[in-house]
C-alpha cells in the first residue's frame, strides 16, 4: 500500500482486496477532487475534527464516527472543515465471497454515509482500521500482512454492518458476484463477454457497464489481473519453468506474458520469483 492518496492504485494485481489505505490528519486547507470519481471503493472514517464530502448536489459533514463509502465511479470533492480533520482511508474492492453478506443501505446514487453512535462499536471500527493500516506498511512477509489487512477490511465493513436493519438487501449484484467467482477459479479459459452476457440473461452492453460499476474496472482487465495474479502465486510457490506458468494460467505466448507481468509488478517472472525467494522476504 502507499501512503499517498491517488485517484486509485493497485497493490499488484489484485483484482479484489486492499488497494491502498491510511491515516491523515489534516488541516484546513487540504481537500481532493475528483471529477471522474475513483475506479474502486472508497471507505473513510472519522475520528476527530471535522470534513466533508461533496458528490453531485449534496454536501455531507463528517464528524467523529462517522463513516462514508463511495462507490467506483461516482464524481466527489472532500477537504477539511473548520481547523482539522483526521480520519481513516481505504481503496478497495470487494471480495465477490463478500457478496453473501456485504449489504449496505444506499443513501443516494453510489453513496452510502452512516452514523455509528455506540461507542463500542467505534472502537471496534477504529482497532480494525488501524490494523488494516499498520499490517499494509509492514514489510517482510508481505503476503501474509496483506491477507491480515484484508480480514481487517472484512471486519470494518461486518461492525459497520453491524449498525444496518437486516432485511438491507445484497450491494454486489449476485450475477456479477458469480461471475466474478468463475473467472476466478477459471483464469485461464477464454473469455467470451457474449456468451457470459447471455449466461447472466444480460445485453453485452448492460453486463460490461454493470460490471465495471460494481468491480471497478473492465472484464478483460479483470480476467488478465486474476491470470498474473495466479501466474505470481506459482511463481513464488513452485519450481515451474516460467513458460509452463504462462501457458497454464492462459497466455499463449510467453513474451506476450512477460510484458504484461512486467508492466503489472514493475519485474520479470524470473526477476519476481528470486526476489520473492531470497532469504530476506
């Protein structure tokens, strides 16, 4: 993760998870626009002073406790309000295992914002955040600090549930959270958008749009994320030859695969696996 805001950022090729999160205390003055809105979630915490968020024609002040979520997409300002605002800030986006549970009322077009008044549950919210971003600063074994980052996510998103009626019903589209789970354990089959439009009984067009409002970025970038993600786990976790990996997780040609691997985790195959196996990681 980084410890800069930006429009979005992918902490490798994650096609789900942890994207980058953190901590700002910030004075008056500070603010971000974002006119084209972000291509994942994004979830801020209050703990103290005061913000707030713009989106559209609605303006919404952040105070201590509250917690606001915006989806992919949607077009926001937000800045500091009177002398100083400190709140916590993931970019995520969703795990489709979370579809079963992940319900979240909306407020308006792609906003959700919610007051959490007991204080247990602040506490709650604020312990999971806080580890959500201390284990994605952490070095070292880098793979497990992320999983742990991502079950602190899950917790903050059940505790903020936690304060919602429970007939809410599912924020994730189950069509797109099937296919989503597909792609995943299929990663290296070809992929025809028609033929899964007319698998989920959607248009072309309503499934590509749908899909990347909810996931926040295209099917073909979703599915070449889930191929280098798995091609990176072998890479670390087997002794395969380099070409193998590529063939298994659906590249044909194996220059084609190195670029994009290169251009996804800034090195090699070869250069990912000695670094990831080197005694110091």
């Amino acid at each position: 993760m980084a410890e800069k805001h930006a429009d979005y950022a992918i902490h490798e090729t994650r096609p789900f998870g942890i994207l980058i999160a953190g901590h700002y205390e910030e004075k008056k003055g500070y603010e971000i626009h974002r006119p084209s809105g972000s291509i994942d979630w994004l979830l801020m915490y209050t703990l103290s002073g005061e913000g707030v968020i713009q989106h559209g024609k609605n303006s919404i002040s952040c105070t201590s406790g509250d917690v606001a979520i915006l989806l992919p997409g949607l077009p926001h300002h937000y800045e500091t309000k009177q002398e100083h605002w400190e709140f916590i800030w993931v970019h995520f986006i969703p795990d489709p295992n979370w579809s079963t549970w992940l319900k979240l009322p909306e407020m308006s077009d792609r906003f959700f914002f919610q007051q959490i008044a007991s204080e247990e549950l602040q506490h709650d919210v604020h312990n999971a955040l806080q580890r959500l971003v201390r284990h994605g600063r952490s070095e070292g074994s880098s793979e497990l600090h992320r999983r742990l980052a991502e079950l602190a996510l899950e917790e903050t998103l059940i505790r903020i549930q936690q304060t919602f009626p429970p007939d809410v019903p599912a924020t994730m589209d189950p069509r797109i959270a099937e296919m989503m789970r597909h792609l995943q354990m299929y990663p290296a089959q070809k992929v025809s958008i028609p033929e899964l439009a007319s698998r989920c009984c959607l248009s072309t067009s309503r499934l590509s749009h749908l899909f990347k409002e909810q996931v926040g970025d295209t099917i073909l970038n979703t599915v070449h994320k889930f191929r280098l993600e798995k091609a990176a786990q072998l890479l670390n976790g087997t002794n395969r030859q380099i070409a193998e990996i590529a063939a298994d997780v659906g590249f044909d040609c194996g220059i084609h695969f190195t670029r994009k691997f290169r251009e996804a985790f800034g090195e090699t195959p070869s250069a990912y696996r000695k670094r990831k196996n080197s005694p110091q990681q």
